[in-house]
C-alpha cells in the first residue's frame, strides 16, 4: 500500500514504541502530506465490487474495503477482489471462529491484501446473534476469533474494527479490552467508529450512523494509551478540514461522503479532480451496468463544481449524460 496518505516503508520503520515519539512522527507524518492512510468503509449495497473499480480508477492509492461478508453464508460476489495500489480489505463477521477461519482462507485466497473482522455492526439481526458490535462484550472471545482468522488468513493481515464503546456512557473499557485482545494476538490495527453503539430497539441503524455525536478526545486518548497500534479514525468525515483535525491518528476511513462525492477521495490522497479526470471517470462509470451504489456515485462526480446541477439534470434523460461531458469536455472545473 503505497501514497500520499497510505503507510509506507519509511514511515512504519521509523515508528517506535515510545508513546510520545509515536505521536510526534503522527503528527510530522500528516505535515509531510505521506504515510497517512485514506481508507473507504464496507457499506453494505454500496461498496460493491463495481463501485470499488470505480473508486480504485479516483483514488488508486486509497484502501477499500468490500461489503460485509456476512456470518456463515458465502457470497462471493460481495467480498470480489478489486485490485488497487492502495489495498484491497475483506471485511467477514461473525462469532463462530471455525467460519471466520473459512471465510478468512477465502479472502485470502481471493488476493485480498487485508482480512478484517466486524466487531462495530450495531445492526438488530447482527447483534441479536452475538455478532458485530455485540462482540465487544467479550474481548477473550474477540481474542479467540482473531487468532482462528489468522491461521486462516495466512501471511496476510488481520485487523479489527469496532466502535467506543456501548451505551450512553463515555467509557472506553470495552475498547481497550478490544484493544488489549489485538495486542496479544499481534493484530496491529483498528479501525474505529468515533461514537458508541446503542443498542436499544428503538435505535435504528440509521440512528446509530449518525447518533450519539462522535467524541474525538476519547478516540484520541486511544491513540495515546495504545500506541503500538495502528488507528484508522471514521465518523463524520466528509472534508479535507474534517480529515485534518484527526491528524494524531495514523489515516482516516470515509462513509456514505466517498459515495455522494467520490472525489472527496481524490484531493485527500493526493489525486487530480480537475474536469479532464472527472469526465474520463464519468465515461468508464457510464459504461457499468447501472446500480444503486453507481447510481449514487454517478451523481457526486461534479459535486463542488459549477457543473454540479446540470450534471445531476442530464443523468435523468436518455443520453443526456454523454452529451453533456461532450459539451463539457473543453472546459474546465472552477471550484466554487
């Protein structure tokens, strides 16, 4: 994995154990523009294997992962490799460590570059069955499934990713066991959702994507009282000035923004959105068999652009796309 955000040689070699060197390189590392990793997060209907090649052709140094692989089924289409510079994660669930054992064998077999276990899922039927976000009740039982996905996995990687905690309680106990449990087992990174998990039937899913508000001192003292380890920070991230106040983690994940304006992705790693690259990308995409995922994806391509409007207008007219980026095509994007 390799960019301007994404960790390379350099950076992981110079990475100590000393906690407060370590936040001193994090901090030099985000001024220096390298060793920052930008990562898509598994959505469900919406980080499809279409939707990755067309995010991978936006940001080739940018780390994407699949939808959710869910507990005991196998759904090949849903973990599909996708080449990119930046790596490919397969993320599997579940609470049985013989599956998570199987289904990390596949991954790896697939060519994935990264196997990650759902432990952030605040979804009724996930955690009803002791799966996603339930798990962090039992951080020897996480423990357990780490270990049975590596002897799947092989020489790749495993990594977790979870939330806060649980409840409405500002408490980090059930992370820091999370933590702890990566620690023994030499898995080195966590991808973590900035707010807790509540899990009430009245909540929704929707409720808890965007609900309690994210608490970044409690992520940032994570960093600090675990620092052998790698963080990859989401929630409410949807701007480079967003991206920028995280600079103490190590990278940053991006939901539902990297869909509804994907070349968010471009500017935070490094990549050109000027109208040239977004009207070959807006090409390929019109060439893809129609999805949700894509047809979300479609309509951000001139987000922040004067283009923006007329764009969206033309996607909902036979042809009208087409003839609009040949109408386009010798201009240029001004920034609003």
């Amino acid at each position: 994995m390799d960019g301007a955000w994404s960790q390379n040689a350099l950076v992981t070699s110079l990475v100590v154990s000393n906690g407060s060197q370590r936040r001193i390189l994090r901090y030099a590392v985000f001024m220096a523009g390298v060793g920052r990793t930008v990562c898509v997060a598994p959505m469900m209907g919406l980080t499809t294997a279409t939707a990755r090649r067309v995010l991978a052709l936006i940001a080739p140094r940018a780390t994407l992962f699949t939808e959710m692989q869910r507990p005991i089924i196998d759904e090949p289409d849903v973990i599909r490799h996708v080449p990119t510079r930046g790596g490919s994660v397969c993320q599997i669930s579940g609470h049985d460590p013989e599956h998570l054992e199987r289904h990390a064998r596949i991954a790896s077999a697939l060519g994935h570059d990264e196997i990650n276990l759902n432990a952030g899922c605040p979804g009724r039927t996930m955690t009803s069955a002791g799966n996603g976000v339930a798990l962090m009740r039992d951080a020897a039982h996480v423990e357990g499934l780490l270990r049975a996905m590596q002897r799947g996995a092989g020489s790749v990687p495993v990594t977790l990713k979870t939330r806060l905690g649980l409840g409405f309680e500002a408490k980090s106990d059930l992370l820091y066991g999370l933590a702890a449990a990566c620690r023994a087992t030499g898995v080195n990174k966590i991808y973590l959702h900035m707010r807790n998990a509540i899990l009430d039937p009245s909540w929704s899913s929707l409720d808890n994507r965007t609900r309690p508000v994210i608490d970044v001192e409690r992520a940032r003292r994570a960093t600090i009282d675990f620092p052998e380890l790698t963080w990859i920070l989401n929630g409410e991230i949807r701007s480079e000035a967003d991206a920028d106040r995280l600079s103490f983690a190590d990278g940053v994940m991006i939901g539902r923004a990297a869909i509804e304006e994907p070349f968010l992705l471009a500017r935070l790693t490094g990549e050109s959105d000027d109208t040239q690259t977004r009207i070959r990308v807006a090409r390929f995409a019109l060439t893809v068999p129609p999805c949700e995922a894509l047809s979300k994806m479609r309509a951000g391509f001139f987000a922040r652009t004067p283009h923006d409007s007329k764009w969206r207008d033309s996607l909902t007219s036979q042809g009208g796309a087409q003839a609009f980026l040949d109408r386009l095509a010798p201009a240029r994007v001004r920034r609003r």
